[in-house]
C-alpha cells in the first residue's frame, strides 16, 4: 500500500479482502444495480473459474474515509496490458465513488489506482451509467469519457399510479396488445407467477434454459445461459443472493411456459437481465410483452421505485414507457503505448460521435 497525491490506495485479488468496506460502501446514490458485493462475489468466483485476474482497488482520503472502490479485471489485448471494469454478464460496469466527489479529485482518484499496477498501460470503463440515484455520474463530463451509441432505458414507478404508467404507452401499443391478449386467454388457460431465490424450482429454471436456448437458436445468436463460464451464475444468483434477490417471472399456457422473464431486485429497484418466449405461431400473441406487463403491475404493487430495462435499444422498451438514459465509456491511459491507443480511441470516438444511435 503507498501514498500517491492525497489517496491512500491498496489493490486486492480476493473480493472478501473488501466485504465489509464494500457492503457498507454501495447505495443506489453511487452504484448501479449490478454493484452490490453478493452479486460482484460471485461475478469475480466465475471470472477466476476461466482464468480471469481481479484486482480491486480500494482508495481511502487523507483521513481514512473510504473514497472508492474499482472493481476490476487485468488482461492483454491488443498488445497492451488492460485493467477493466467491464465483465461480460455485466450491463453496468464502473468504479463506485462516494458522492460529491469533484471533477479533479476523481480524475486524482484514477492517477493513485493507475500507480499501484504499474503493469498496466490503460484502464477501460464500459457502459457508465449517465446518473446515479438521480445524481450525475463523476465520470461522464470528464474529456477521458465519450457517449455510447446505445442507451439504458427504465421505468420510474415511484409515485407514477398505473394508470399514469399506461398513459406513456401509446394506443396503438396498448391497443394491440390488449387485443391479443384477451384472443390468448380465450383459447388457454394462461397463469402468471413470480417467484424469487429458492423459490425459484429446478424445473421452472430448466424450463427457462430451454426456452431461451430455442428461440435463440431460431435467432442464431449467442445465449449466455449456455456459456460454460458464465451460465452457471444466474442459477447461484438464484441460490444465494441476499441483499440482491434474484427472481423468475413465468408465463404458462395449460400448465406449460411459454415465456420467462428473469431479473434481480436490489433495494426498490427492479433490474431486468435475460427474457425468454416462444417462438413460431406464439409470437402472434406477443407473450414476452404480455410478461412484461404483468410483472410491471406485479413490482408497482410491491413498492418498487425504478424497474430498469437494461441496456439495448430494442424497440419494446421504449414502446413500454422507458426513459432513456445515456451510457458512456471511458479510457485512462498510463504508459506511452497506452496513450498512442489512447489518441487512436479519441478519433474513434469523434466517429462514433457523427453516427447515427443504434435502433
């Protein structure tokens, strides 16, 4: 541990070395949902299992009052030696900083991190979050960030009835959907359920499993639920979060699912993570939405705040009622080759910048 500037800054391989500073660290004023130490420990636990090298930053001020905490990954790519935030079952990835921070402290803060790993020639910081607890991030107005070309979008539902909800919705939406809705109802007996942790059975996850793999087979896209590294989290989520509970939304037909919807709750906020539906003469009815919907309704009822749609900028979520939130990245360059990569990314950026958002 060495002093650099006026932050005191010790790097740890083991996330249980930080349980303590990091539980009491992390509020949705400066984290994102994805930040809570339960779910991280078990990101890290399957980050190691494929041969990936954490190394957490913890940064103190002058009087030993906790400042930061940089979660983060060590790798080569590109010739270069990278320290990243970014894993990939992670939507939002960023360091967590305690509020009120100014401009030039956190860019102070990233100098001490970037000192203790004089092995590394960059830090990467991928899909930041515009605003914390309503709150702007430190790090989006900084000349080292630039804007994503996708976004977040969420539903606040904290004072919001559900008939104001449904009012950001437009007819047309509503209209169909309510129509389909009632043509599926008529035919089969259709049943909703949300159920959370170890409530959750083997036999409903394995449903979900396979429904996902189907219709993304019929995509032809890659489903993470299949990866050896990473598929095998959702289930221990599922098993042992705490202060993030994990739970699984079914749609069934006559007893069979024919859609799921699986997200986690940290606080009062609803993260939604891996959507499954029947494909083939089913999409007519449009299940997935009819699930989103309900579940909706079902988290409003229990007092939910903000049900977060993720990132993507799939069609649906804004045709829900989301807002959308803007997600930047972020480079910090340490050595010479790091800053010849650095001014290559800059002009990237200045491209990216003059493209169009992804639909």
């Amino acid at each position: 541990m060495r002093r650099s500037s006026d932050w005191v800054v010790d790097i740890t391989e083991a996330i249980e070395d930080v349980a303590e500073d990091w539980r009491s660290f992390v509020t949705s004023d400066n984290a994102t949902p994805f930040q809570h130490y339960e779910v991280m420990q078990i990101v890290f636990s399957r980050l190691i299992s494929g041969g990936g090298k954490p190394k957490i930053a913890r940064v103190r001020d002058a009087n030993g009052q906790l400042a930061a905490l940089f979660p983060m990954h060590i790798m080569r790519q590109h010739g270069l030696t990278w320290l990243r935030t970014d894993v990939r079952p992670l939507d939002y990835c960023a360091p967590i900083f305690a509020p009120g921070l100014t401009q030039s402290q956190t860019s102070d803060i990233i100098r001490a991190v970037l000192a203790q790993v004089p092995e590394a020639d960059l830090l990467y910081v991928n899909r930041i979050p515009e605003t914390f607890g309503g709150a702007p991030s430190p790090l989006v107005t900084m000349p080292n960030t630039a804007r994503l070309r996708l976004s977040s979008w969420n539903l606040t539902l904290k004072g919001q009835t559900l008939d104001d909800l449904g009012a950001r919705q437009s007819k047309q939406f509503k209209s169909q959907l309510r129509t389909r809705t009632k043509k599926f109802m008529a035919k089969h007996d259709r049943k909703i359920d949300v159920a959370f942790g170890r409530d959750v059975s083997v036999a409903d996850f394995q449903a979900f499993s396979d429904l996902r793999q189907s219709s993304f087979d019929v995509k032809e896209r890659s489903n993470i639920l299949s990866d050896p590294q990473w598929g095998p989290l959702y289930a221990t989520l599922l098993a042992e979060g705490i202060e993030c509970r994990a739970w699984l939304a079914t749609l069934r037909a006559d007893g069979e699912i024919l859609a799921a919807l699986y997200g986690f709750q940290t606080g009062q906020r609803v993260q939604i993570i891996l959507p499954a539906s029947k494909m083939g003469d089913w999409q007519y009815y449009r299940l997935g939405l009819q699930l989103f919907q309900e579940t909706i309704v079902y988290f409003h009822k229990q007092g939910a705040e903000i049900y977060d749609l993720s990132i993507g900028d799939s069609p649906y979520k804004k045709r829900i009622g989301g807002d959308e939130e803007g997600l930047y990245d972020a480079l910090f360059p340490r050595s010479l080759a790091g800053h010849v990569y650095y001014l290559l990314w800059r002009l990237k950026v200045k491209l990216r910048a003059r493209m169009r958002p992804i639909d």
